[in-house]
C-alpha cells in the first residue's frame, strides 16, 4: 500500500509516516542471515539469535572447555551459571536497536540435528555512539575461520548502524583473539589496570 492510499480499515492516509518514532522492538533482521562455510567445508548458517535458541546455546556452553571460558569471561564461570535460565533469557531475547548476537549453525548431515558452534555480539554503550564486541566459537570448532567471520560481522553490523567506535577486551594470554583483531584492523594496547588489553577500531 502506498503513503497516498488509505488502509483497509479506512483510516486517512498518512503522510508523516518517516515522522513516526521506530517501533520499540525492531522485528527479527533477516538481512543478516547467510551460509557460510567453515575451512574443513562444513556449512553452517550465520544469523541473529532467536528466543527458541535457548536449549541450543545450554548444549553450546556444554562444549567449552574450561580455557576457553577462562579466556572469553575472565573467569572460571561454571557451567550452571552460563546456562541459567535468567542468563540465556536475556541473551536470546534481543533487543535488536541495541545489540545484536549471531550465532553459526550446524545442522549434522546424517542426523539432521541443530547445532550453535558459535556465538558473535555487539553491545551499544550507552552513553557513546559505540560498541563494544566480542565472540566464542566451540572447541571442537576453533581454528577454523569462524570467530574472525563473525566478528567480521558484528563490525559491519556495528558500520551500517552509524557508530563511530567498537571495542573488545581479551587477557594478554589470548594470542588468538589478538590475532584475529589485528587481521579485521583492530588497534591492540593495554588497558589502564594493565591486568587486559583492550582491540578498539575507529568506523
């Protein structure tokens, strides 16, 4: 229907339409959605989170070894608290004008079973025109190209939404992430407290 016509209920037509504020919830981001392909030739789908992708991530946390969570939350968080039901609620109901989270996914060629082997984000700040960002891939799944594409993709995302900044902080003893920042064009330098480094690129 165009702005000139009116609506089926016979309401006016509305001419002020670019004038109306965003919806409070932007609907679900199709135009993120796409295959791609790991370096052992898996296919998997990279897309944005959904609320019934709970139990998938419960069975993702289930496949970090303890080093990689030490490296992703700076901690030993246990798996209880990951996969807490209040915790996932909040990652898997999005809130897409704020941040978004792609996940990849897997489905088993002989089972058809679905699975997430990777988790990107990008969380607005604010009180700035930034972002900060961050990704974990499985274990099993590492090494393979796919924490570089998704935060490839959570800075594009991060450009098309305007913002002058993204950031991400990782442990000195991280070479992996420092690597995959550096490659996207990240600039590395210490953090104030020099306990963490902090990756900040200018969009």
């Amino acid at each position: 229907m165009s702005s000139t016509e009116a609506d089926p209920v016979g309401r006016p037509p509305n001419n002020n339409e670019k004038h109306q504020p965003k919806p409070a919830i932007r609907p679900y981001p199709l135009q993120y959605v796409s295959p791609w392909t790991l370096k052992d030739g898996n296919p998997v789908t990279i897309r944005p989170i959904r609320a019934e992708d709970e139990p998938l991530m419960v069975k993702f946390h289930e496949t970090l070894s303890d080093r990689s969570v030490y490296l992703r939350y700076f901690s030993s968080l246990s798996l209880s608290r990951r996969v807490a039901h209040e915790r996932l609620m909040r990652i898997c109901f999005v809130d897409y004008d704020r941040e978004m989270v792609l996940v990849a996914e897997h489905v088993d060629p002989a089972t058809g079973q679905r699975r997430i082997i990777g988790v990107g984000r990008m969380n607005k700040l604010d009180v700035r025109n930034e972002a900060e960002v961050a990704a974990l891939v499985s274990d099993q799944y590492q090494h393979l190209g796919l924490g570089y594409e998704l935060l490839r993709r959570v800075v594009q995302i991060a450009r098309d939404e305007k913002l002058s900044q993204v950031s991400a902080e990782m442990l000195p003893d991280n070479m992996a992430m420092q690597a995959v920042f550096r490659r996207l064009g990240f600039t590395i330098r210490a953090d104030e407290d020099l306990t963490s480094l902090r990756a900040i690129m200018n969009l």
